[in-house]
C-alpha cells in the first residue's frame, strides 16, 4: 500500500506541468487500469476523441468479459472508436476520400446505415453537445459545426450512403432517407434534404407492426425548411396521434408568427381531438399545455382556460401518481392566471404524495414501487412545490422544500427560475437561487444564466456571467463537466480566452482527483474537450 501511494504521488507530480492534449491523454491512458469496468466505454470513447486509438482500444479490451452486457459495451465501444478513427483521418486529408474499409469491422449492434449517420455526424461536429439547456444547445449547435471541404463527406452523402439505403427492402428505406435529410440540411443543401424527405415518404417507413412511421420524421424536415404545407400534411399522416398533434403545435406556432391567427387556432382545435386519442394521461397533459401556452400566445384567454379545465378532468382519472398529474393541472391555471384555483389542485396534490414506504405498483425493472423508488416522491414534491410558488403560497412552499433532499431542493429553485422567465412572472433573484445551490449546480446555473445572456443578445452579461461561473468552479471540486459546459458557453458567445481558461481550470479540477481511475477519466474527457474546442 505504501509503494502504491508513493506512486500515486509521484504521478500526480508529474502531470503537473502536462497541459496540451497528447501530454494529458498519454496521462489518462497510463491510468487505464485504475478505471472502473462500468466507466470504460466511455472512456475508451474519450481516449478515441482525443486522437489516442489504440490507447482506446486496450481500454476496451479490459472491459470485464463476464459483466452482464459485456457484449455490448466492448462492441459498442469499439464501434465508436472505428467511426471516430475515420471521422479525424478525413479532416487530416479533406481533399482525399478516407479510407472507409474498416467500416466492414463494425458489429451487428450498427446497422451500416445508421453508422453512416453517426460518422457524418463526427465528421460534421467539433464536439459532442452539452447538457446545456435546449435553447442555448441551438444557439451552440452552429459554432460546433466543421466548415470546408471533405471529400469523404461528400462521398459517403452522394454516393455510399445512397447505395446502401437502395438495396434495402423498400419498406426499410424511409428511416435512412430520413436521416440523410437530416444531414443535408445541417449543412444548409436544402435542395438535397427535400429531395432525400421526398424519396423517405415514397418508399415508407414500417415497423414490426406494419405501421407507416415515415411521417413522424419527415414533418420536421419540413417545418425546418419553412414548408408548413408539407409539415401539416405529413403531421396528419403520423402514425401516433401525440407526434401528430406535437408536429400541428409546431406549425400553429409558425402560423401565429406569420399573422394568421385564425388557421392557426382551428389547426390547435385539430391537434386537440388527436391528443384525446392518446392513452397516456401524463403524455395528454403535456402536449394539452404546450396547446394551451400557444392560445394564449394568440390571444385565446378562454380557450386556453377550456385546456386548463380538461386537464384537470384528467387528473382525476385513475393513475400511478394522481398527484403529479394534479401538479400538470395546476400548472395549467397558473398559465393562465388562476393562482387560487391552482393552489386548490395542489393542496389535493400534496394530499396524495405517495408515501415512501408503502407498495403502490410493480415494474419488471425495478421491483415494488414505492414513493422512494428512483426519487418518484421527491421529484413530484418538487414540481408541486414550484406550482405553489408561481401560485404565491410560500407557506406551503417552504414546507414542501424542507422535506426534499438537497438535490432536489437546487433543482427545485432551478425549475422556479425557468417557469417564471418563461411565464414573464415574479420569480426569485439570480442570488436567491444561487444561495440555495450546492457549488456544482451554481455552476450548472450560471452557464445557464450566461446561455439566456446570449439568447437576450445581452453579451456583456454573459460574459460577465460565464466569469462568475468560471470564479466560482475553483469551490466546486473535482466535478470537471460543468466547467466543461462553460468552455462551450463560452464558444457559445465567441469569448475565445475563455474557452481555454474553463478548459485549463478542468484541467486542473482533474488533477487533483486522489482516485487514479476517476483521475484517468476526467484527464480523457478535459484532452478530448482540449482538442475539439482548441485544437491543441
């Protein structure tokens, strides 16, 4: 124990002055076998995107052959090794096609066509995306996006993938038209992304069930392209009445920035007959409040009301947890205004929070289900809890936040910030929120908080803000995705010195580790964050 002590110190002091990606990879490669067998699929993945592949591979051949689904992760791994292996070689030699043959190795958990997806995908991104919120991940998408040339992108869009998806049976191809439209539109070839969306709807897209599918994809291909004509007579086509209605939301919305108000509601009264069609109570209630958030968008005070009432009509129908489908409705009469009677619903809601010991279902995966089973009854507690601050009862607020846990209670504040800023209503201050977080998520926050800086076209403020989150990462241990997110912020705003200082402060939250497996991880993901975002 002592030597490997001294070995451990000795190598902490020599990753001390390592800062560029191979010193940092060479690093987490050495520590290989202190990493867990659950964690190293992904590491092998992260060594890959570091540009160590064979480091990668010997990761994957220590995956425990006797684990559970030892299969799967070594195949899994080694599969995204390979396309990741060609994505680098064809920006080493944009002008040449990569060679693709290794392609052939790779093993039934891919269908070669959807490995054409993923490897477009590497080839096209910089950087896989963050858990960044939805909007701010938009606004990140583009700057993570290559630009130039490449040859091997070109030849596997108008040529490789092509001829794959031909021989497949007819009924098969829809899905990969599909997603080849999705990658020509990424990169702007509108033309070509309609064209492969045309061919999808032609040849279909069923499943075991001899269910047309190709609609519920094509529809956004459509509406990305501005073609609402094509993305409502696709949505009336799904093959699920909650995707068709989802995809009728999104048109409506479209109509309502084009003035035309009228079509756009009558187009929300159709979405809603498709939503009653839905077995699922807590998927009704969902799409019901996105329609409901849209009439009032157009001005449709009662009907939006209508909504509210319907959702609280399913509420009452019988259900696993009766009070999250209650805390739905209250958010829907707090949408609308009706604080007293969203407090009613969710007194009736903390009435029938499910108790953390007693049996109330069964599930095949996790046994008997109770109120504490993977956090249920806490993470209900939680959406009541923010309801009844939109609804002004800080009472009964405050006593629901005490008798959550400590993560549910930062996320609690969190959800507040966002309901109210999307609600236009008097929420707590950023420093309110703030407080009430462990160090970790004040990180999480503020790469949040600089993100909607961004949406605002506020620069100075989230500047100012990813500086808040980059002082406050020093008191946030060893905790390296968060100070990640910032590094992509910060690509985010095009603040390009700070990219590298919440890169070199990952860096460092990394060294300090004491576990050399946990070390070794964090020291791949901060060298393959390196080279993606700096190059070096």
């Amino acid at each position: 124990m002592g030597v490997l002590t001294l070995s451990f110190g000795w190598f902490a002091q020599a990753i001390d002055g390592c800062s560029d990606v191979r010193c940092l990879a060479r690093a987490a490669a050495d520590g290989t076998q202190y990493v867990k067998d659950d964690d190293l699929e992904k590491f092998a993945e992260n060594l890959a995107r570091a540009g160590f592949f064979a480091e990668a591979r010997a990761a994957v051949e220590r995956i425990n052959p006797a684990g559970p689904r030892a299969d799967f992760y070594r195949n899994f791994a080694t599969d995204a090794i390979i396309l990741r292996e060609i994505a680098a070689a064809s920006w080493k030699q944009p002008e040449a096609i990569a060679d693709l043959s290794s392609m052939a190795a790779l093993s039934g958990n891919r269908q070669a066509t959807s490995s054409f997806w993923v490897l477009c995908e590497h080839i096209l991104n910089g950087s896989r995306l963050s858990s960044l919120n939805l909007d701010v991940t938009k606004l990140l998408s583009p700057k993570l996006q290559r630009r130039g040339p490449n040859a091997t992108l070109q030849e596997i869009l108008s040529v490789r993938w092509p001829a794959f998806i031909e021989v497949l049976p007819r009924q098969q191809q829809g899905f990969d038209w599909n997603k080849l439209a999705q990658i020509w539109l990424k990169m702007g070839n509108s033309k070509a992304a309609a064209d492969a969306a045309e061919r999808a709807e032609i040849s279909g897209a069923y499943d075991f069930k001899s269910r047309n599918l190709v609609y519920d994809y094509t529809g956004q291909i459509w509406l990305s392209m501005g073609r609402l004509d094509r993305a409502l007579a696709a949505a009336r086509r799904e093959s699920s009445s909650s995707g068709a209605a989802g995809m009728m939301i999104k048109v409506a919305e479209s109509l309502i920035a084009a003035g035309s108000k009228e079509e756009a509601l009558a187009l929300l009264g159709e979405a809603r007959t498709n939503v009653r069609k839905e077995r699922s109570s807590g998927w009704r209630a969902n799409i019901f409040r996105r329609i409901l958030a849209v009439r009032l968008s157009a001005g449709d005070g009662p009907g939006a009301g209508e909504i509210a009432d319907e959702m609280l009509a399913i509420a009452k129908e019988a259900t696993l947890f009766p009070a999250d489908s209650l805390a739905d409705a209250a958010a829907a009469y707090n949408d609308i205004g009706d604080r007293q009677r969203a407090i009613d619903v969710l007194q009736k809601a903390v009435d029938l929070l499910p108790d953390a010991h007693r049996v109330i279902g069964f599930s095949l995966s996790v046994g008997p289900v109770t109120g504490s089973t993977l956090g249920v009854a806490d993470s209900i507690r939680s959406k009541i809890a923010v309801e009844l601050y939109r609804a002004g009862d800080r009472a009964k607020f405050e006593t629901l936040l005490g008798q959550m846990s400590p993560w549910h209670k930062g996320h609690t504040w969190m959800r507040i910030h966002d309901e109210t800023r999307i609600h236009r209503e008097s929420g707590p201050s950023n420093e309110e929120v703030l407080q009430a977080l462990t160090p970790v998520l004040q990180i999480i926050f503020l790469n949040n908080l600089a993100g909607e800086g961004l949406l605002d076209a506020d620069i100075d403020r989230a500047k100012q803000l990813v500086d808040r989150a980059l002082a406050s990462s020093d008191t946030a241990g060893d905790n390296v995705g968060p100070i990640i997110d910032t590094a992509l912020v910060a690509l985010a705003g095009e603040f390009t010195e700070k990219i590298s200082e919440a890169l070199n402060k990952a860096e460092i939250a990394a060294k300090k580790i004491e576990d050399p497996g946990r070390r070794a991880f964090q020291l791949a993901l901060v060298a393959a964050s390196k080279l993606e975002l700096l190059g070096h």
